[in-house]
C-alpha cells in the first residue's frame, strides 16, 4: 500500500504542517513497495532505450518517466508523446517547441532522442535523477488528490526557483511562467487576477503580471524568486487568496468577514 501524505488542515495553517514534516513524509512514501518497485525497474531497463518508439512502448518506463515532468495524464497519449521525444527540441518546428506548455520541451530534452541529439538514456547519473524526480512529482500529486493548492505550492517550491535562476531576460522568464500551468495559476491566483485573464493578448498578460507584481513589492523581475523567502511570502499570499475563495463560495459574504475577523 503506498503512503498517503497527512494534511491536517488547509491554507497556511496545513502549509506550515507539510512543511515540517515534507522530508518524513516524502521518505515514507518514495520507500512505498510500489514506488521502489517502479523506480528499480526505471534504473534497470532505460539504458535498453535507443528510440522515441522503445520509450513509449513500455508503459512502465514512460508512466516513470511522465511522472518526472508532471505529465502522468499523457500516459495515454502514445502518438502524441512519441512525436514529442522524436522530433526532439533542436528544430523550431519541433512539435515540444511549438506547445505553451514547457514541461515538454524538459520533457523531451531530458532524453535525447530526436534528430542529431546524444541520448541519454545510457547516462546513469539523468536516469537516477528522473527517477528520483518521479517520486517526487508522485508524492505532489498525492498531496493533490488532498488539497490542490498544496500540490500546486510544493511544485513551485522548485520550479520557481529554477525558472528564476535560469540565465534568461527577465520577459523570457515571464513567458516561460505563462507556459507552465501550476505556476501560472499561483501567480494569477496570488496577483489577483480573475479566471478570464488568460484569454487576454499574451503580451498584454505580461504587461499585466509584470504590472501586479512590482505593486506587490516593488519589483517585476522573476529572478527574486531565486530566494526562498519571496517564494514563500508568494505562496503564502496564494493560499490565502485561494483559501478566501474557497469560502465564498461556499458560505454568505457576511460569514465570511466574521470568520476572518474571528481567525
């Protein structure tokens, strides 16, 4: 039986406690018998994998190797994830190059199996990492079957901080958020911005998102998230703003007040 993650309570209060105790818990669950199984077979059989087709005929490397990115609902999709490993990122016509989404271009780089590309597949030490990163990503999404906004602020503890350390322009950066969807909706949850924005002009989006954080705290650059602490004032700022809309919509507006009066 797998573990399954402990969140007492939600928002900040239940953020707090999954914090303290993430280590524990994540150790309990990536020493789960069917994780060490999955992750056992992931190191013993990728070194086999020369193709985008040999990948993705093995439901049990690709289900490993999907889960590394966040991408475990694809697992069905075998034209699609095969035409993404093939194509490779090399080209600007490749398809993972062309999607908003940018965990499929990570996707695909991780590997190596497009035109003109070294693969990695026989690389011990990327192997171990996407394996490693599988748990990881599978412990999120436990916590998510829970509370969805804790999943969405246990990926951005990570990915935000990598996206801000990336050596990028800071509107690069900006659009590289825009393509990443549990970052996206963080910041437009976190900023304020209603559930339509996106269906804005993508540069008016940046005009926008840029706009709302320099009024926030007097920067517009993402790279502040390369400190913990700005990610952590950003999530906390996200799970009350999702916390209060949880509430009203299922309670009066008038008890919603005296319940943030009383907390």
């Amino acid at each position: 039986m797998t573990f399954q993650p402990v969140i007492p309570s939600g928002g900040i209060v239940g953020w707090r406690f999954l914090q303290r105790t993430y280590e524990g818990q994540l150790n309990s669950f990536s020493s789960s018998t069917v994780n060490e199984r999955e992750a056992t077979y992931f190191r013993e059989n990728i070194g086999k994998v020369q193709t985008a087709e040999d990948l993705v005929s093995d439901r049990r490397l690709l289900q490993v190797a999907l889960g590394a990115f966040g991408l475990e609902g694809d697992i069905d999709n075998r034209y699609f994830i095969q035409k993404i490993l093939s194509d490779g990122t090399s080209a600007d016509d490749a398809l993972s190059n062309r999607l908003s989404d940018k965990r499929y271009r990570e996707f695909s780089e991780a590997f190596g199996l497009g035109p003109g590309e070294i693969r990695r597949t026989i690389l011990s030490t990327f192997m171990e990492d996407i394996a490693r990163d599988n748990v990881t990503s599978r412990f999120e999404v436990a916590v998510g079957e829970q509370d969805e906004t804790m999943r969405i602020s246990l990926y951005a503890k990570h990915a935000l901080a990598e996206l801000a350390s990336q050596d990028s322009s800071g509107d690069t950066k900006w659009f590289d958020m825009m393509g990443l969807p549990p970052l996206r909706k963080m910041m437009e949850t976190a900023l304020g911005l209603p559930s339509s924005f996106g269906q804005l002009d993508i540069d008016k989006q940046l005009e926008v998102f840029k706009d709302r954080l320099s009024n926030l705290n007097g920067s517009d650059d993402l790279a502040q998230f390369a400190d913990e602490e700005a990610i952590g004032d950003l999530t906390d700022r996200y799970l009350a703003r999702s916390q209060i809309a949880q509430l009203q919509s299922t309670i009066s507006p008038a008890q919603t007040a005296l319940l943030l009066l009383g907390g």
